[in-house]
C-alpha cells in the first residue's frame, strides 16, 4: 500500500492569535487590567495568555459572548 502525501498550505490564519497576560498588564496599566480580568471571568482562555478577538471585545466595550 503507498501512502500519498497530502498537501497542506498553511497560513496565519490557520492559527489562533493569543495576547500574553503579562503583555496585556503591561499595556492596559494595573487599574484597568484587573477590570479586564473581572470581565473576562467564565471567558475560554489559553494557558498562554488570551485570544485577541476577546481582547478587542473588551477594548470596544462589548459584551461577553462566551
């Protein structure tokens, strides 16, 4: 039996973009990072850090959607 290659293009968007914790603290200052911590409590995170897209949520002022 010959096994066939598959092709695979991988591209960016085949991954998920993640924001450290400590990159986020840094940036939004102490007061508003622990905002952002309550906000986003019960919201699916990685052990890395947090997904930009909840991140801009939050930036904008919108609601949760987890």
């Amino acid at each position: 039996m010959k096994h066939q290659k598959l092709k695979q293009n991988i591209t960016i968007k085949d991954f998920t973009p993640v924001i450290s914790w400590e990159e986020i603290e840094r940036v939004l200052g102490k007061r508003r990072y622990n905002r952002f911590c309550k906000w986003m409590e019960g919201q699916t995170s990685t052990y890395g850090g947090v997904y930009i897209d909840d991140l801009d949520r939050f930036l904008k002022g919108l609601a949760v959607i987890d």
